[in-house]
C-alpha cells in the first residue's frame, strides 16, 4: 500500500491505522513526515547493512490468483478516503494485456513520472518491468518542464501514461514541431479526453500510437481502451473503445437491464480485474460491487462506475459525464462530499458547497462557497487553505472561496449550483491595482485568458486564483510566444504576481545570469549553510541535496556567473576564495559560518574558512564532501591541452566525465559538433543545468578548467579548527567494507586532511562513489548526515 510523504499527516495516519499496516518500509529522512504509531519501521537506507544479512533467496509461499497485490485509497463520499482491494489476478491480467497490446518492450524505455499512490503509475511501471524494458523515474517534486525536457531527449520511449491535462501542457511545453519520434506509445488516461489534445500529436507525430484508456481504481487503471489513427476523423471527445481481455463492459438502466445501443446508461464492469472491495467498508462495497445479473456463476460481480455512457452501433463505447457529485481533476478521482466535509470542520464554517469549474481540464479548479456561523467575521482566504491542508491532500485544496451570507436557492429550496458558479471568487489583494506599463498589460492579459477571471490586479495570486502546476507550464509557454522571453515554471513558484513576475522579466541582469549566491532554499531561520560549487562551476549539482535537507534551514549554493568580470581573482584559488567570501557576507555579515563543498568545492570552501577565521569570525562547520588534496606530485593540469577551444574543452571533458564519441562523430572530426554532443551528454547526466544554450556550456567548460588550473597551484596551510569529511565508502574492493578507524587509518585522502587540521577531522563515510554521491540513490544518506553536523 503506497502512502504518499506529500500527504497531509492526518491522513496518513488514518490510512494507516484503516489498512491495519504490519510494518511500513520508508527511507530515513521520510520518517518525520509520517505520523507517529506502533506500526514496526523499517528504513532501508539506514538499516541496509542488517537487511543485507538476511538470506536472499526467494520464500516458499504460494501466491494465489484472489490475494490482494495492492491497496489504494480514493477520496470517500463519507468524509474519509477508501482503500481499493485490488488482486493479483486483477493486477497480472492488465499487465499481462497491456504490455502485449502496447509493445512495450519495442522502446527504449518507460517513463514513471506520478507518484505510486496515483495508479496511473501501474501502466508505466509493471508492464516495462515485466518486459524487461528499461524504466526511468521522475523525481515527483520535480514539475513538468523536467518531464518535457526527459520527453525531448528521448527517442522511441516505450510508453508514457499520462492525464489529458498534463498531456496539453506537455505538447505546449515541447512545441509541435518536436512531437516526433519522442513516444512510441501515448497512453491518456484519468479523464475525459477532448481529440483537439491529441491533434498536434496526430499531425507531426503520426508514427506514435494515441490510446485512450478508461479505467476506474477499482477495475485496475485500465479496463477499455481505444486507439486514435492517424487518419481517423475524430471531434469532440474521444470515445473510450472497447474493453481489454478478460472484461466486459454493460450500460444498464437504473433497473439493471440493457439498454439499447445509442441510448445512455450507467457502466457497469465485469471480469477478473474486479477488486476486492472497499477494506472495512463493507456498505460502500455492498453499493458498488452488485451481484451480477447476466451471469450463471454464483458469487460473481459486477461494478457500478458511476459513469454515464453509451454503446455506438460499432461497438465502441462513450463516455458521457459522472451521474453522481464524484468528479475527476487533473485524473485525480474526488469525491466532493469529502472536501465539504472537511470545510465543514473548520471552526465557524456553518455550511460549504464545492463545484468544479473550467471548461478545459488545465483550467480547471475547484471553487468553496462558505456560510459562515452567524456571528463570525470573514476570514482570509490563506486561513482556510493552510487549515485544509493538514487534512486533505494538495490536490483536494479548493484554489478559490468566495464567502456569502447566505446560498441561493431553486425554487424546490435546493442550493442552485448554477448561481454559485457565477459569483467571483475571493482574492486575497488588499485593493484593484490595474497594469502600469505595457509589459505589466501583456502580462495580465495571458493571466486572464489562462484563469478566465477578468478584470484581475496584477497584484492577485497566480495560485489563489486557481493557478496549478499545469495552468503554469502553459503560462510559460505562451510568455515565451507572446513575450520571446523563456522563464523556468520555478520562477513563477518565487513571483506569484503579474506585478512580480514583470520586475523579473525587467530585471535583464536576473534574468540572463545566474545569482552568483544561488537560493537553493531559501526559507528556514536557522544559521544558512553555503556550499561551494564543484569544478564545473553550477549550483544546479546541488539542487537534490537542498531538497534532502528541509525546509527549516536556508541551502545557499555559491557558482560563478561571470568568469570574464574577475579573470584576475579567478587565477587562484585564494583569489576565487576571497570573491566568494565577499559574496556570502552580503547574505550573511557575520559568523558563526558554515561552509561546504564537493570536490574542488571543498577546496575552495577550506581557503574560504581560512580567510573569515584570519577576519575573526567563526567558522562553526567545514564539510568537504569527497575532496582531495592537490598533492604537487601530481601535474594533472600539465597533461591537459591548453586553452578554451572547442577541441581542448570536449576532450578535456571526455576524460574526465569518461565520455566516448561516437564513431560517426569521431570520423567526421568536427569540434563544434562533437563539443556540441558531450554538452548535451553532460545536461543528461545533470552536471549542467538542462536549459543551458551551447556558449553557456563553453562558458562551464572555460570555469572547470580554471578550477583545475588553481587547485593544482594551491598550496593548503593548516587550519586551526576542525574538518568534517564525507568520504565515499565505494573507493576501491579492498576499503569499502572497512570500518570508519580502519578506514581513516589507511586512506591518504584522510590522512592528508588530518596533517592540516590541528582540532582534527571528524569523518563520516558515505555511500555511493566521487560522482555519484550527490546523486540519487545516494544523496539522501549524504543529507542525512550532513543535517545531524549542522
């Protein structure tokens, strides 16, 4: 059973305590995100040593068709989410199915880019696995210009199952003309799908497959499918097709009979896919799991979907709307009642209706209309968001609330939901401030085509206003088609307002260069940590690392942003060191410090803690994360060619990023070109931000070079405090498994460290190797022990 750290604690903790957990596997920084219980924990990262002892062969248990493989809770029309019993008949079946019906092993790779609470996961995931296919896993926080930016360096991936939704926003996001040869098989699936969605995909892709997918939690995410051809003539929605094997799919009237073809019902499911139930519901299951009517079986089943549809004379099927108040946003399942009934719980809310609106899935939002008690004076509308979060998750968080005296009425004395929709939701700006200057115009112009609310200030939020994650990947895109100007979706997560957003699109300086003190993280009071960039000079190496590390205290990265500007500090290491010294002191003026670094960043964060120590301030932690000492028998610069050509810069980082050309390539002996291939084989890798332009990466290569150059010109004097070293445990066969004092006792790199410092060197070894322990799986251990030293 998936339980997703996003969620709000409360509901953790009642699914929990629901599903009856025998013990819960998570990872050790995950552990203060979850809800306190006597459930046993088990954190595979920190106890791996111990796991790692057990036997590992396979244990004698018969698994049989009708026990349970999964359980995933949905929102509950009752005020509390259900767990769906799915079973491995039911889970086998659809992947047994869909990795043959999609050919999944004739890609390169599948794409996991949800979370494994959301069941779309499954599509992506187990089919890949089963056909021993390459798999490649998103991180979920990250949004959706990483997902269009793993998409368009693809080719030929495998499958990717996606939401209409976030399909609109990809394609926007990845412009048309790059839809090509990317996907081999589109599956959409969560919702109602509109063919205009898939249209640019049928007109410059047509050698992708376009499959509609319908499928309720219940009936393992994909119980019918229908394929979009190239020359199939398609409008309006797409139809939902026809079921997979072992299914069948009847529309019955509210007697239960057939209704004949063309004329609307309610869907009902049949076939192994079927869950279980409901876990303890035993009504909700009775409810929806009827005895099934057509059959001859005794104890067979069928599934009442709630779903309106109707069968065309050709057999396919059409999905036709919800006959319930159960809607689907961004292919997320949800239960009204449940959202209201949590707004019913806040303290003086006497009465709430919530009602989606939007006509197109990425407009989309979920709107509260509140009664207050009577007495009780208005509240913020943020009061009533930040309540509501530790109790639903995100995506069940109305974006807008609009505060009445009363709810107009139908004349039956029914709410009329139809008036509600027309009243103008609460914003939280003190007063209408209308554009000042054109930029400000254009600005507010995108903003209320996107959230359809006019007229807008431009000092509401984006997000208050019904903004999301989708609406903003489509915001950027049509900024940069209006505006010519490209902004990452992060931007707008900083500046929230059309007012903010066009200081920053003013600011040129911000906009074209990297702060030379990035925010990584900027939030948190506690005493900030500055880490030093390693040699290629980015901060962006360290992104997984500040994420690792919380939000309670501030992760600044130091990175160079103008080699050009200071040639004369940069031809040392002492020269680079006192820039830098000079930048952190404008964030913070005065000590106690903490400074850190990978690699060369170490090295630079050693002479850095000299300079503010010889200043008088205090430098409470030194953490050199895996750095060597330059050593001068070692003339590793000499053996590199000089100069910043293109020829000196790619084969200079073919041997130290071991990157092979290939044959082509290297038989054409074009240095722009080749240049031009490790470049993006260095974005792939995250070395260099994704979204550099190739002089940005010639600019990165010149900074390494010049990193190198210092480092081994740098001559360390000792330091008069303590050393923290985060050594990689993977450094050869015969140290790996050594403990910490066999280890320091043995490893020149430690015992080089501990010649220079006079308090010592508190070592801590980490998993992983040079490259990679900054990196997943091995970043959140690093994090982990680097917290415990702060």
């Amino acid at each position: 059973m998936p339980l997703d750290p996003a969620y709000p604690r409360e509901r953790l903790a009642f699914m929990s305590q629901d599903a009856g957990l025998r013990v819960l596997l998570t990872r050790q920084e995950l552990r203060e995100r979850l809800p306190h219980s006597e459930v046993p924990v088990l954190c595979l990262d920190q106890q791996w040593p111990t796991i790692s002892q057990q036997r590992a062969e396979n244990l004698q248990v018969q698994v049989l068709p009708e026990q349970l493989a999964y359980m995933i809770y949905t929102s509950g029309s009752t005020g509390q989410p259900k767990g769906a019993m799915i079973t491995q008949q039911g889970l086998l079946n659809y992947v047994t199915w869909s990795r043959q019906a999609y050919d999944v092993a004739g890609g390169t790779a599948a794409l996991v880019h949800s979370s494994p609470s959301f069941d779309l996961t499954v599509t992506s995931l187990y089919p890949a696995l089963l056909a021993g296919c390459g798999v490649r896993l998103l991180p979920q926080e990250q949004d959706l210009q990483a997902l269009a930016q793993q998409v368009r360096n693809s080719q030929q991936m495998s499958v990717l199952k996606i939401t209409p939704a976030g399909l609109r926003a990809l394609t926007e996001l990845l412009g048309e003309r790059a839809l090509a040869g990317k996907v081999r098989v589109l599956v959409i699936g969560g919702e109602a799908l509109a063919s205009e969605v898939v249209a640019p995909w049928r007109r410059h892709a047509p050698q992708t497959r376009l499959i509609n997918e319908y499928g309720p939690t219940e009936t393992v995410v994909g119980c019918c499918v229908h394929e979009v051809g190239a020359e199939d003539t398609v409008e309006g929605e797409v139809p939902i097709g026809r079921p997979i094997a072992n299914t069948q799919l009847y529309v019955l009237d509210e007697h239960q009979e057939l209704v004949p073809i063309g004329v609307e019902g309610e869907l009902y499911i049949g076939g192994v896919g079927l869950a279980r139930g409901y876990r303890q519901r035993p009504e909700q299951t009775a409810e929806r799991f009827v005895p099934h009517p057509f059959s001859e079986r005794g104890g067979e089943r069928l599934y009442r979907t709630g779903d309106r549809a109707r069968y065309r004379a050709d057999g396919t099927l059409e999905y036709l709307g919800r006959r319930d108040e159960q809607i689907k946003l961004r292919g997320y399942r949800i239960e009204l009642g449940e959202i209201e009934a949590a707004l019913n719980g806040l303290a003086g809310v006497k009465q709430s209706v919530v009602i989606l609106l939007g006509d197109t899935p990425e407009e989309q939002r979920l709107v509260a209309y509140l009664v207050g008690e009577e007495g009780e004076e208005k509240r913020q509308v943020k009061a009533w968001r930040d309540e509501l979060k530790q109790v639903l998750p995100e995506y069940m968080v109305p974006s807008q609330y609009v505060q009445l005296d009363a709810f107009p009425l139908t004349p039956n004395g029914k709410v009329d939901r139809h008036a509600l929709a027309t009243l103008r939701p609460a914003t939280e700006a003190e007063a209408f401030v209308g554009p000042r200057d054109e930029l400000e115009y254009q600005l507010r112009q995108i903003w209320e085509e996107l959230l359809d609310v006019r007229p807008m200030s431009v000092i509401d939020n984006f997000f208050d206003l019904g903004g999301n994650s989708l609406l903003g990947a489509s915001l950027m895109a049509r900024i940069k088609l209006t505006l010519g100007r490209e902004l990452p979706l992060a931007a707008l997560f900083q500046h929230q307002t059309v007012a903010d957003l066009a200081t920053l699109l003013r600011d040129q300086e911000a906009y074209e260069h990297y702060p030379l003190v990035a925010p990584l993280q900027p939030h948190g009071d506690e005493t900030p940590f500055f880490c030093i960039h390693p040699a290629g000079g980015s901060a962006f190496v360290y992104r997984k690392l500040a994420r690792y590390m919380g939000a309670e205290r501030p992760f600044y990265s130091v990175q160079i942003h103008n080699i050009d500007e200071h040639e004369k500090e940069f031809n040392t290491l002492e020269g680079i060191a006192a820039h830098y010294v000079a930048a952190i002191q404008e964030h913070q003026p005065q000590g106690p410090y903490q400074l850190g670094g990978w690699s060369s960043g170490g090295l630079v964060a050693y002479e850095m803690a000299q300079q503010l120590r010889s200043q008088g301030h205090d430098v409470a932690l030194l953490a050199l994360i895996d750095t060597y000492l330059p050593s001068p028998d070692e003339q590793v610069w000499r053996k590199e060619e000089a100069g910043f050509s293109d020829a000196a810069l790619a084969r200079y980082a073919m041997r130290h990023y071991r990157i092979t050309l290939p044959e082509a390539l290297e038989e054409r002996n074009d240095p722009a070109e080749q240049f031009a291939y490790i470049g993006e084989q260095l974005k792939q890798r995250d070395v260099l931000p994704r979204d550099l332009s190739m002089e940005q990466v010639r600019f990165f290569g010149r900074i390494q070079k010049a990193i190198v150059t210092a480092g081994e010109r740098y001559r360390p004097q000792p330091y008069a405090g303590a050393i923290t070293l985060f050594r990689v445990l993977e450094t050869d066969e015969q140290t790996k498994d050594q403990s910490p004092e066999d280890f320091a006792a043995t490893d020149r790199v430690v015992k080089g460290w501990e010649n220079l410092a006079t308090e010592g060197v508190h070592l801590d070894l980490v998993s992983g190797n040079h490259l990679t322990v900054v990196e997943e799986p091995y970043v959140s251990e690093l994090a982990s022990k680097l917290k415990q030293c702060l």
